[in-house]
C-alpha cells in the first residue's frame, strides 16, 4: 500500500521484462498534486521530462489508461489525452491491443553543464593580471539599489531598451567621466556595452563596413585585441612602443588608419604616455583622418598622484573612448560603455542594436542609481586604498625575496612589471618550477607579437585579488620553489 491507501499499478513490463510500475507511480505523484486546472499539462510534463532524462528508457511499458488513472486518483480521460499527445509528439508509441509503450525516437540529453569559465585549478597562489579583488563587490550597497531600482522602475523599462543603454545610465556615465576622467561625453554618443571586449568588436564591425582592413595595436599590449578584431574580420598589426608611448614613426610606416592605445597606464608595460607622445599621435589621427581607441581600463587607479586625463578629452572627434566597471566592481557584471565620435555613432548604434538588441535594463538601472548615489565614488575610494596597499606588499616582499629586481610602469593599476635578478636564472626554468609548485605566472613574452625572449625573468604580476598576507606568502613560495 502506499501512502495514498492505494496499491500501485500492478507492474508494466519493461524491455528486459523487468517492472517500471514504481518508477512511473513516483514521477507522476507531484504531477497529480497539481491544481484541477493544470493537471493535465502538469501531468504531460511529467511524463516527457521523465521520458527525456531516461528515469522511463525506450521499451518501457506504461500502464493501462484506466489503472493509472485509478491508482493516481484522476480522471481516465486525463491520462488518455497525456498518452495521446505524448504519442503525437513521438514521445510513446501505441498500437491497438498492443498497449502504450517509450518510443525509441528520444534520445536523453546528458545532463552536464561545464564551468568554461577562466579558472586556475591546482594553483595555490595566482600572480596572473586581469582579476580585481571580487571580495570588495559591495553587495550590501548594490543590493540596496537594486531593491530601489525595482521599487520604482516603470513597466515600460523592462521592454526593450535603447540600444545605446537607458537615458538615466547615459547621463550618469557622462557625469561621472567627465569629472572623473576629463572625457567630453554627451550622452547622445554613450554606447552602454558588455565590457570592453564587445565596444572593441563594435568598433571592428563599424572599421570593416568602412573598409578598413587592418588596426594598429600596442606592441607588447594585451592579447585579447588581435582575436577580437579578428572576429569582425579585421588584422592587426603590432606596434612598439619607446619610453614615452606607441610609436609615431612605425605607426606612420604602418598605413593603418585606426590604433588602439592605452595611454593612461599602458598595458603591461605599465607607463603613461608622455604629454608629447600624447599631442603626436592626436597630430597623426588628424592628418590622417585617423582615429584612435582609448582603452581606459585601469584609469582611476593611480597611486602617486592624480590620474591623467583621458586623451579623448582633447579630441572627441579623433578618439573612440571605452571603459568598463570590469576592475572597480566585478567583471561578471558585464557593464561597460564606449563614446564614439559623432561621424560614428549612428554606426555603432546600429551594430549594437543587431548584436544583441540592447543591455538588461535592471542591471543597467541599478549601475546608474549606483552612481547617482555617491556609491560608485565611495567603492573606488575603498579600491584605491586596498589596491595601493598591496602593491606596496608586492614591491616589499619582491625587494626581500628577489633582491635586485626592477619594477618599471607607474605607480598605478592592477599590475606591475618585474624584471628578476640574474640569479633567477632562464625564464622557461623559472617558469616550469614556479608552475610545478602551484604559482601561476604570466611572462611579459605572452604579451608582445612574436612572444620573444631573451632569457631573463620579466613578469607581469597582478596583485588587486590578492590580500596583503597572500602576496608576501606567495612570493616567499615562489622564492622556495624557483631558487637554484
């Protein structure tokens, strides 16, 4: 008897002549408990899905319409008409006489669901750069806004959006980068996108129309650039650099018409452009009618002196302006924004709203009460504090571990460049023994075009997701592991 005080179905015959009766009694319990007005789809659902994982293989017998219907206490007809489309939709088979029975036509998809997202499994201290601290997300305070954005947030925000992002978002990000970064930004050409990496494929999109078929990037610069714009059909060509920015002279020799540049804290390298480097390449952009895209990614960050402001600010027409909360929030969040020049903004826009019609305007809403709010000021104060600390804990324990190593690049970002004593010995040992004993690393080679070198020991170190404690402890493992 079971709990109900009925008896189950008296045990269909499975493929191999076994009995699926329980099986079917228990997947289909939940399903009867359902109000009157949706058994019957509650019921059809039940079957499918079970059908679908495999918990009912093909072969099975079901029960006769009339004893399932009895023992499950429903009407005949409603089991009738869930064999009956279940049978429509190929799910079962019948034949008169014959009895209902798992088609052979499914075939059950393996649930499994990987994490592709970018993980160090097995690595007990990650020296890699990119990553902010995820712990300093303040979450009491987002979520404060997001309860505030939803407490009033109209029914027509949560259509379709402006593909350039809602107005109230536009307008915050125009205050906040122009008093921020010095950017002069209308929000008619804020573009709202998911980070940087999709402002870079939009801008790639709008180049390719226009005939482009190649943009300039910093050489050594970051590797996402070159798949990027490959993925919108675009080349790109590696530039140098000297100490004062992307050179002019091969910038020149190279025709292209577009550069990507990171003038206020060039990565990895680590320098800013110098105020002529800065007035040269505006000087190339406009003589060529070229144009240049700023990627401010870490500009807020600098720990000397005030930040530098962006170049776009000296010319809003030669300079596509992009940025994201990647590094001040979380890059999970998938927010970022991009001001185009107004000959392109149309451009953009149109590509935008073909990508993907628009960013989730919650999340939107929130990040512009977030800033409305003084709270998107108060996190990068909090991550100024945390990050300039632990640079300093980097620096420190590199002096004490690895006397004699040279740190380049200003004091700013996430990130440093360290160039390790002789007695580190070649870079691939270096590596395999820092690799071997849990530390991840990323040589400054993995950055440059034809990733070259010429044996000696440079790393690009981040230390933002990285506490104080964890970086001197990492150092001093690095230290044990790779010396010779």
């Amino acid at each position: 008897m079971t709990s109900s005080g009925t008896n189950p179905p008296p045990g269909p015959a499975s493929a191999d002549g076994g009995s699926s009766a329980s099986a079917a009694w228990e997947l289909l319990l939940p399903a009867v408990s359902a109000p009157a007005r949706r058994r019957g789809r509650a019921l059809q659902s039940a079957l499918r899905d079970a059908v679908r994982s495999g918990r009912l293989p093909a072969g099975t017998r079901l029960p006769a319409s009339r004893e399932l219907a009895a023992d499950l206490g429903v009407s005949r007809g409603l089991v009738t008409e869930a064999y009956e489309q279940l049978t429509a939709e190929s799910y079962l088979r019948s034949g008169r006489g014959a009895g209902t029975w798992v088609s052979g036509a499914v075939r059950p998809a393996a649930m499994v669901a990987r994490d592709m997202s970018p993980r160090a499994p097995g690595v007990q201290v990650d020296f890699r750069p990119g990553t902010p601290d995820l712990a300093l997300f303040p979450r009491s305070a987002w979520s404060a806004a997001h309860r505030s954005v939803l407490d009033r947030l109209p029914h027509s925000s949560l259509g379709y959006p402006d593909p350039r992002g809602l107005p109230e978002l536009r307008v915050a990000l125009a205050s906040l980068l122009t008093r921020r970064r010095g950017v002069v930004a209308d929000p008619e050409r804020v573009v709202v996108c998911s980070g940087v990496a999709q402002a870079t494929t939009l801008l790639g999109f709008v180049l390719r129309e226009r005939g482009a078929a190649a943009v300039g990037v910093e050489d050594p610069g970051s590797p996402e650039h070159a798949s990027l714009f490959a993925s919108t059909g675009l080349t790109t060509i590696p530039l140098p650099l000297d100490d004062g920015g992307l050179a002019v002279g091969p910038l020149l020799r190279s025709g292209v018409r577009a550069v990507v540049t990171t003038p206020a804290h060039q990565f990895p390298t680590g320098i800013a452009y110098s105020a002529a480097r800065r007035g040269a390449l505006l000087d190339w952009a406009r003589a060529t009618s070229g144009l240049i895209m700023e990627d401010d990614y870490d500009g807020d960050f600098r720990y000397d002196r005030a930040p530098v402001g962006a170049l776009q600010g000296l010319d809003p027409e030669h300079v596509v302006y992009t940025g994201s909360v990647s590094k001040s929030l979380a890059p999970g969040l998938r927010l970022g924004w991009l001001i185009a020049p107004a000959s392109m903004t149309a451009e953009v826009v149109a590509r935008k709203r073909t990508m993907d019609l628009g960013n989730p305007s919650v999340d939107q809403a929130v990040l512009a009460e977030f800033i409305t709010g003084g709270g998107y000021d108060r996190q990068l104060r909090r991550c100024q504090r945390a990050y300039r600390e632990r640079r300093d804990a980097l620096t420190g324990a590199l002096a004490e571990h690895f006397p004699g190593t040279e740190v380049s690049g200003i004091a700013a970002g996430l990130h440093i460049i360290a160039g390790l004593p002789e007695q580190a010995g070649p870079q691939d040992e270096f590596l395999r023994r820092a690799a071997a004993a849990g530390v991840a690393l990323r040589p400054l080679s993995h950055c440059t075009a034809d990733g070259a070198e010429d044996g000696t020991v440079r790393l690009v170190l981040g230390y933002a997701h990285l506490t104080p404690a964890a970086v001197e402890d990492g150092v001093r493992l690095l230290a044990q592991a790779t010396r010779r």
